[in-house]
C-alpha cells in the first residue's frame, strides 16, 4: 500500500514481527495488477508509444519558417504608426485603476457559468465543490483591497481560485483536455496588474491584468507604492524578442527566462547587457540582467530581419490552451507577436478581430473570401478571424493565402460520424484548406468556409456593422 499511492486514507500501519519480503520485481511480459497504471512507478511500465499519425500536406509543401513569406510580402516601414504611439498606455492601464474597473456581476461570469463538468480524474465534478469554489472566491470582499501590484512570475491566470482543470466532457472531441475551462489566460513576469481582494484564505488574489481579470496565486504578486510604479513607467523601456533567455540578480541567481511579449524597465545598458528593473517579494527595486541579442530598446519599427526572427521564435512552440505550460494559443501568440512593435492587441480571439479596419465575409464565397484577403489584406498586420481562433495573415505564396497561427487540430469526422481531431498542436504557416486532403476531413468544418471577417489592426477603427453595410449595397447594385 505505501508504494502503490491509491488508497484514499492514510492505513494505520503496524511494526511487523519479522522483515517484510523484498517487493517483487517485474517480469517483463507480465504486469503486477490488472491495472498497471493505478500502483506502478512510470519507469516499470511497458508501454508502447504511438507512432507519428499522417502527414499534413500544408507542412510538407511549404516552408515552415518566416524567410520567404517576409522576403515576399514585406516591407520596411519607415514610420511608426499611430496605433504604435499609445502602446505604454495601454499596457500600465492597471495602475492607473483607482478601483475595480468592472462591476462584480460581470466578472462573477464563471460561478454562474460552470455549474458541472468533469475533473483531473475524468469523473463528473460534484456541484458541493462549485459551491466551494463561489465561497473561496469571496466576492463579498470585490473591491476591498484595490492595489497596484506586479507579478513575481509567469503566471495562470485562473477563471476559479484554483489550479484544478475542470472538462466540458472528456470523451468528445474538443471538450477534453486541453481545454480546461477554468484556464482564462497567463500573464508574464514583472506586468503590472491591479488587486481586487482575496480568496477567502488568502491564498489566491483577483487581479486585472491591461487585457483579463482572473485568479493568480497571492504568492505571485507584489504589492507596489505609486513611488514604485512611477519610476518604473518613466524608465526606457526593453522589449524582449526571444523566449527563454536566463535573467540574472546582482548575485548571479537565475531569477526568470525571457518570453517575447515581455517589457521591462531599462536601468542601464552596459557591455553586452541591459539591466533592468524588477520587483521582489517586498515591494523593492531590484537589478537583471538581459543579454542584448534578446531584446531591443523601444518600441521597433516594422522590419523584415525583426519580423523574421520573432516569428521564428514563435514558430516553435507548441500548442498552449490559455497560455497553459508557458505555450501560447492562436490569439497570445498573434498578442506577443506585435509586443515588440509596440502594438497592443486584446487577449482573446473575439477581442482582437475587431482591432482596427475590419471587413466581414459576410454572404462570401469562399472564392470571393481569397479574393478579398489577397486584394486587402496587409501582410503581418491583418488578423483573419474565425470563431474561437485567429490567424495572421502573412501574404501570398504560390499564389495562396497563408496564415501563421498556433492550432490544436484539425477537425475530422469518421463513417459512424463520430467528430474527432487530427492533433497539429503548435504554431505552423498554412493555407486555409489546411488538412482537406486527409481521408476523415470534415469538409463542412473548413478553415477558409468558417472565417467570418479579417481586420488589419493597424489601421484606423472602422465598425464592423458599418463595413456589412457597406459590402451589402454593393451587392444591391
């Protein structure tokens, strides 16, 4: 019982009169217990791994790496543009809070929204623990605290006040892990946030972040004095351009990696590194350092080279529901993308497609939707929308649309027509007909047949409402 970690008490366990004989070791063609991955440790276990599924053409044909895309479809802008000069406002836009800057019925969504679900164990949630979770979350308290604050870390940011996942149904395609439904976002180290309150231990604490409000452990923020934050905000500011970059303390302790989409205070640049200012547990000014290649100065003007290398730097990653495991989803990576632009873009998929000018494909075919993107679309600065993902357009290649997104899979549908996915789990450059020539495709699920608007988020702002009417009255003519 003590090696097999499956009881739910601990036994009361009693001296024995003689030793214990030594545990059985493992035959290889035979397992100890009819289920070998309830007791066993991992490296007794035979298993075999499954082998890599079938290939996607869209990755096999095209180039995944920015190179020929930028080369082809960009062009060095000489001029920052206007949305480029409210950047730092944006993103402080915590501390300038006085008090929650919601109304409480409106961030209370989850405790109304999540009443069942399945949990870690695969096992329906039951509803005394959703009442657990609305008398932790002590709402009665919203408001009471109301500080600036700056986070000590990368961070989950949590839809309850816990690190639990909770499933829609783990037996159906899409309602499985990854999507935890409580995962709302992540936020990254040394961001400024503004405090709400507490969970009611105290364990917890509701922060707004400049894009999402949510749950992040207490021991992952400091509280900060407007002394603190003023000088952090008048400092020149570093824009991180690679992941996963060691920062250093004055004593030469790892203190955090880089993460593009990262900002931080300038203290000084010398040598070969920057040195910038961070907070610590107590409220108190600290200095890091941050070798150059992994950052720039300011806020950079378009350019092919930056383009390219922080595009490749994303396309690394996998696949990260909510920013889960430090990975980035569709929107965050599109969010971090333009960080070191100096463009800010919302968290959520929703959000950023009605950034900027947008056209709608309303009443489209899918012809006239290519058509559209390759005559309006600005490449590296249009988001084409979908619902509930978004991709960047990134010019034409072969004469096709491509687009850069961070996808979870490919939607399939087997002769019984059960729904399934073909897993991608990662950033990757493709066309809109992504995965139609697999034998299981779900046409009726087509990238290019569900996308609903694109928005080139650069420009000025022009209703969407406006742009269907707009499109409507020329059909009529």
């Amino acid at each position: 019982m003590a090696l097999g970690g499956c009881s739910t008490h601990t036994p009361n366990i009693e001296s024995p009169s003689k030793p214990l004989p030594p545990f059985p070791k493992n035959d290889v063609n035979q397992t100890l217990l009819s289920d070998p991955f309830c007791c066993m440790f991992p490296q007794d276990l035979d298993v075999k791994l499954p082998e890599y599924g079938p290939k996607i053409n869209d990755l096999e044909r095209f180039e995944q790496s920015m190179v020929p895309y930028v080369e082809q479809n960009s062009v060095d802008k000489e001029n920052l543009f206007d949305v480029q000069m409210t950047f730092e406002d944006r993103y402080y836009s915590p501390w300038y809070y006085t008090q929650a800057p919601q109304k409480v019925q409106d961030v209370t969504w989850p405790l109304r929204a999540f009443r069942g679900g399945y949990g870690n164990n695969l096992v329906p949630v039951p509803s005394s623990w959703f009442e657990g979770m609305k008398n932790q979350s002590n709402f009665d308290a919203y408001g009471s605290l109301n500080k600036k604050a700056i986070t000590l870390k990368w961070m989950n940011i949590r839809a309850f006040p816990t690190d639990k996942p909770l499933y829609k149904d783990p037996s159906k395609a899409g309602d499985g892990y990854p999507f935890d439904l409580l995962q709302n976002s992540s936020v990254n180290y040394n961001e400024p946030v503004f405090v709400s309150h507490t969970s009611k231990d105290g364990a917890w604490s509701y922060i707004f972040t400049n894009n999402v409000s949510g749950w992040v452990p207490s021991d992952g923020i400091s509280l900060i004095d407007d002394t603190t934050s003023a000088t952090i905000k008048k400092s020149e500011k570093v824009f991180i351009v690679e992941d996963n970059i060691a920062l250093y303390d004055a004593s030469n302790r790892f203190v955090t990696y880089s993460r593009i989409g990262m900002v931080l205070p300038l203290e000084r640049e010398e040598g070969e590194y920057y040195y910038v200012k961070a907070v610590d547990a107590n409220g108190t000014l600290k200095i890091l350092s941050l070798p150059k290649h992994a950052a720039h100065i300011g806020v950079s003007r378009f350019n092919k080279n930056d383009l390219i290398s922080i595009g490749n730097q994303l396309l690394k990653n996998t696949y990260g529901w909510g920013g889960m495991y430090g990975e980035r989803d569709c929107s965050s990576m599109i969010r971090d993308f333009m960080t070191p632009f100096g463009i800010w873009l919302p968290r959520n998929s929703a959000s950023q497609s009605k950034k900027g000018e947008v056209i709608s494909f309303a009443g489209m075919s899918n012809e006239e939707k290519l058509s559209v993107i390759k005559a309006q679309g600005v490449p590296f600065e249009t988001i084409i929308y979908l619902k509930g993902h978004v991709l960047l357009y990134v010019g034409t290649y072969q004469d096709n649309v491509m687009v850069m997104h961070n996808f979870w899979g490919v939607r399939t549908i087997d002769k019984t027509g059960s729904q399934g996915r073909h897993v991608i789990g990662k950033a990757i450059i493709s066309t809109l007909e992504l995965g139609s020539e697999l034998p299981d495709y779900d046409p009726s699920m087509k990238l290019l047949s569900r996308v609903e608007s694109m928005n080139i988020f650069t420009k000025t702002t022009t209703p969407l409402a406006t742009q269907a009417k707009s499109i409507a009255k020329k059909k009529s003519l």
